[in-house]
C-alpha cells in the first residue's frame, strides 16, 4: 500500500525540524546563572558541530564555569572533539587552559574580566554524551597569581596570569615579546604589571593586566642586571636591585626621576621587598658574605639582619602583621624566616640539595615558591611548590616546562596608608613614608632638598643660590650686583632665588630621567624580532591538568642564545631542547618535598636556627 505524498512530507518536514532542534548550538548569554550544555546532551552530540556560547555579564563581573558532566572523545591534543574556554568575547581572546576532551569533568573555568568564550567542535567520526556546564557572573574581587617565566628551547618569556582559587590561567598576550623576565610586581592603582628584563636587554618594562603594548619604564645600562624590583603603589615608587653596578635604587612612576638609595657594601644585591606603611625595604645579596639587610627608602638605618649560613638568596616575602620575613636560597635549598629584626630564625623546608629555589610569595596561611628543579632537569621542568607557614603541610601545586622566575600574588583588599597617599606628601618628587602615617621628602640623584624640605635643585644651583643667601656685603658673582644692606635688598635676593628654584624645577621635570647609573659596554647578542607570535598557551589547571604548553610551542634549529650562564648557581649551563614526552605525562617530583632528609652544613651546626621538622647533620660536610 502506497504511503500517501501528505504523509511523507509531513515526516521530512518533521525530521528536518528535529536535525535543526538538535544541531542548533551556541549564543548569547546575558542573565548571571545559567547552563552551556552540547547539543542533544545528555544524549550524543551529532558529527560537524562548531558552537560558540559567548556568557556575557555587567562590567565589573567576572563569570565562573563549573562542568557538572563531561564526555567528550578523547584523543591526543584533543585533535578530534573538544571544548575551549577564552577570557573575552571573541576566539582572539586569551584562551584559558588547554583545549577539553576527556570523560571526566574538567576543573574549574573562571574568567578575569566580564565576559566568557565557549566553543564546543566535533569532527566527522563518533559521538559522545558530550558535556553540561552550570555558570555564575558575580562580583569577585580580584585575587590572582603573576608569573614570570622564559623558555628553554628558544629565546622568549611570557608572564602567567592565574586565578588563586580556581587556578585558571593563561599568557597575557604582549607585544614586542618578553625576552628574559626575571622579576615582578603588580600597581593595583592603574592595574599594571612591572617586570625586569635581564640578559639581552636590561630594562623595567610595563603593560596593563589585559597585556598590549609592553613599554620600557626605565633603561638600566647596557651592561646592568635587574634581578629584583618592588613596587609601592601608594608612594608610587618602583624599586630594583642592579647585580653588576652593585646598587639599590627607586624610580617614580608619575616622572621617572631616579635616585640611586644604597651603592656601597654590596656585592651581588638581588631580591627586595617592601614595607609600604612604614618606609622599609629589605633586601638579599649574593656576596661574600652572603647576607640579608634592611634600611628605610632613604638608605637610612642601614642594618644587616642575616648573614651566616646563606648561599643564594634568590626571593624574599614580607609578613609585616606576622613580624616575619621569609627567604629562600637556592645554594642551601632552604626555606627560612626570622622576625624582621633577624631574630628567631626557622627552616620551614629542607630540599637536601635537590631543588634550585627562585621566587617566594605568600598569601594567605602559604608560601609559593618557583623551583627550577634539580640542575640535571632544570631545562624540562619547573614547579611551584607551596609550603604552609606552620611548615607542616608541602605540595606541588603545579609544574611546567618552562624556567619558572619571580612569582607575586595580588589579593584585592584596603591598602595600608602611608603618609606619601595624599599630593605625595607635598614633595616635588620623591616622598618617603614613615611610621605614623607621616612622610618626608627627597631628591633625585644630582639635587638636593632646598629649605623649605620639599622642592629640589641641581646640586650646583644649590650652591650658588647657598652663595646669595649667606653673603653679608661681598658681590655675588651668580647675580653680580652688590648686596645692600637693608629690608629692600634681601626683598630682591629672596624673588630672585625663588626664581632659580622654580626655573631648575621646571627644567628637571622635563628631564627626569637625567644622571642615570653610569651605562657600560654591552654584550652582543640577538634577539628575536619584537613582531614574533608568543609560541605559548597558557598552564592547566592543576587538579586535572599540569602546567602544560601547548602543541604549538616551538623548537629552534639548534641552540640559539642560551640563558645567561655568569652566575653557575642561578642558571643551568646545561642547554638542551624540551623533551616532550613531559607533556604526556607530566608528573612531579614530589618525594623531595613530602620526605625531607636531615639537612647539610659545611660548617657546624648554627645554635641559633631552629628547625620545624628534621635537625641537619652537623658530621655530614657538603661539597
């Protein structure tokens, strides 16, 4: 019996309804909870899908991504189906994370700014259950990890940015690219990122959170090292530490004036961290003796606090309301603190010469320290190990197979005042906070404070204008006219060097960045292009997924520019290209840290360091 035509073209239609109902994926997404699911979930997902969800929520939001159920073909690189998160509203927006595909739900996806990508694709073989993700836009304030890090099979770096509760991360995208950033800091003012760039260039360079153009602040020398920097971002102040021309000093944001703060009895200055409130700055140095010291911002009240049974102390972190300050050293591969007159000193970690500790950070209730690994890896993979401050729980919270360097993390919370938060404290360039919320001012290199205590001169005009000021009835060769006594003439002196002093003002603020350190000769090298594509993806979340770069990393045709190899215990001389099989199965070391061994002294054991868990061995002598 012959089906009547009504009948069949009731069916296509039909049919052709249920394909579209099934295949119609993605969209706009406005309301601030929701559901991103696959087409037909929680039945299989049909073959040629590419959908696009774009979450999209008030300004000052951010959006957070939970998977509830995941099932998505699982192949090497996810080459086949997959699911990609971006932070933004566009597929040129920094992707976060690698690509999904796996049969159990992925971590966390939480963007850091207001709007949040989606894509789901599936080829022409197979099908699966495919995914359900439930997702929230709310106010959170900002909390997030900076990372520096530079490569090892190509020169190049990149800076992480990573959610402290979520981990989720990715490269901020810059241009020209990062060569060789070694430290950081973050100015939640005008929310940007401030680093050093060491080796081929030695600049401090900055660019906003959302990354862009990457600007140089400030040029050290051709021949300098910026191993450490510091930013107060209420006296809008940057420091840094400067290896070769053996010096601490600090840069004003708003004029880059400079001002060199400490220049003698320093040998290898490296790390430096800040008081904020009260003016204080504490730093490490690699010499002979290793040692840690502290001053005011001035250079004043200069005092060492450590400097017995010290190495490499390559990072330091500041606890001001706990009394404590932190370091970690990369000879010992010790983790240490003392109060923050250098009293009471602890090891917290004990790697046992295993591990080659770089940067230190603390938040919350723990310490996150980058760790190069041991000098035979060092080239393969980094970790961040975190470490309670009770010294009682260590982790690896992730790995990576890049040089992992400085790490800061930013908690959004009130800034502690200081007396530099208002005009600048009434100076003209430099203002110094002190304790009690009070301040004092100061000049750039080559000027001196004048008596009012907050304008500044060129030391010569100082002199000159001196001259004026103290005469009792000799010709001033500066004016040339004669003082006479009387109420009248001292009148005409005194416009007259105000005059002088508003003139050298002027003229210094259209210089500021006049009588830098004293520039050398500079090593040959090259560098890449500043137009090169950033070869990196950003780390995995850690629950489900180490640090990983993506498939698209590049590998040079030989060794090209090698990191610096001056200083042995900082860098590996061993250069060799990634072994990829890290990224297969990325596991990391953990035993060092989870099983500590007794430490090893190469002299008797310190009667004045306590130790949380394991005593060292004071017979056991270290080569």
């Amino acid at each position: 019996m012959a089906v009547p035509r009504f009948v069949v073209l009731c069916l296509t239609l039909y049919q052709i309804v249920l394909k579209c109902k099934v295949e119609a994926c993605g969209g706009n997404l406005t309301s601030l909870t929701g559901t991103v699911q696959s087409p037909n979930f929680p039945n299989n997902y049909t073959n040629g899908l590419s959908c696009v969800y774009v979450i999209k929520a008030p300004d000052g939001y951010r959006v957070t991504l939970n998977f509830t159920s995941f099932d998505v073909e699982a192949v090497p690189n996810c080459l086949s189906d997959f699911v990609e998160v971006r932070d933004g509203d566009n597929e040129d927006a920094p992707r976060i994370g690698q690509r999904m595909c796996n049969t159990s739900p992925p971590s966390t996806r939480r963007s850091f700014h207001n709007n949040l990508w989606v894509k789901f694709v599936t080829n022409n073989n197979g099908t699966r259950a495919g995914f359900s993700a439930i997702y929230t836009a709310e106010i959170i304030p900002d909390s997030f990890f900076l990372i520096a890090a530079t490569s090892v099979t190509s020169v190049g770096g990149s800076i992480f940015l990573m959610d402290t509760e979520t981990r989720s991360n990715y490269i901020i995208p810059m241009s020209p690219s990062l060569l060789n950033p070694i430290a950081l800091d973050y100015d939640p003012v005008e929310k940007r990122i401030f680093w050093t760039e060491v080796g081929i260039v030695n600049h401090i360079r900055s660019a906003g959170l959302t990354g862009g153009r990457a600007e140089t602040v400030f040029d050290a020398g051709k021949d300098a090292v910026l191993d450490g920097l510091a930013v107060d971002h209420v006296s809008r102040l940057i420091f840094y530490t400067d290896t070769v021309n053996k010096l601490v000093a600090m840069v004003t944001m708003s004029t880059l004036a400079h001002k060199t703060v400490v220049n003698s009895s320093l040998d290898k200055p490296r790390a430096i961290v800040l008081d904020t409130s009260n003016g204080v700055m504490f730093w490490t140095d690699w010499g002979g003796p290793a040692k840690i010291e502290r001053a005011n911002y001035d250079g004043s009240d200069r005092r060492t606090l450590v400097n017995s049974y010290l190495l490499a102390i390559n990072a330091l972190a500041l606890d001001v309301a706990s009394n404590r300050l932190y370091w970690a050293d990369a000879g010992t591969d010790l983790v240490e603190y003392s109060d923050l007159e250098g009293e009471g000193r602890t090891v917290l970690l004990n790697a046992q010469k295993t591990r080659h500790f770089f940067g230190l950070a603390l938040f919350q209730d723990s310490l996150y320290i980058t760790d190069w690994g041991p000098e035979a890896v060092q080239t393969k993979l980094s970790l961040i190990v975190r470490q309670t401050v009770d010294g009682r729980n260590v982790t690896v919270f992730g790995s990576v197979p890049l040089r992992l360097n400085d790490i800061h993390i930013y908690h959004a919370q009130p800034s502690e005042p200081n007396g530099c938060g208002s005009n600048n404290g009434g100076c003209s360039v430099f203002c110094i906070p002190l304790p009690g919320n009070s301040s004092k001012c100061t000049c750039p290199d080559g000027q001196s404070l004048v008596s009012d205590g907050k304008s500044c001169v060129n030391d010569e005009d100082l002199s000159s204008t001196t001259d004026v000021q103290t005469s009792t009835g000799d010709e001033n060769p500066s004016l040339n006219v004669p003082l006479v006594a009387g109420a009248a003439a001292g009148g005409v002196v005194v416009v007259v060097v105000l005059i002088i002093i508003v003139v050298v003002v002027v003229r210094k603020r259209r210089h500021p960045l006049y009588d830098r350190p004293k520039k050398t000769k500079k090593k040959k090298g090259r560098r890449n292009g500043d137009d090169d594509e950033n070869p990196y993806t950003g780390l995995g979340s850690v629950r489900n997924e180490p640090f990983v770069v993506s498939d698209s990393l590049r590998h040079t045709e030989g060794v090209t520019n090698p990191p610096d190899t001056r200083d042995s215990g900082r860098y590996s001389s061993e250069y060799v290209e990634l072994d990829d099989t890290a990224l297969d199965n990325p596991e990391a070391p953990t035993d060092d840290y989870l099983h500590p061994t007794p430490c090893s002294w190469s002299r008797s054991k310190p009667t004045s360091i306590s130790y949380i868990h394991a005593e060292p061995n004071p017979d056991h002598v270290s080569a």
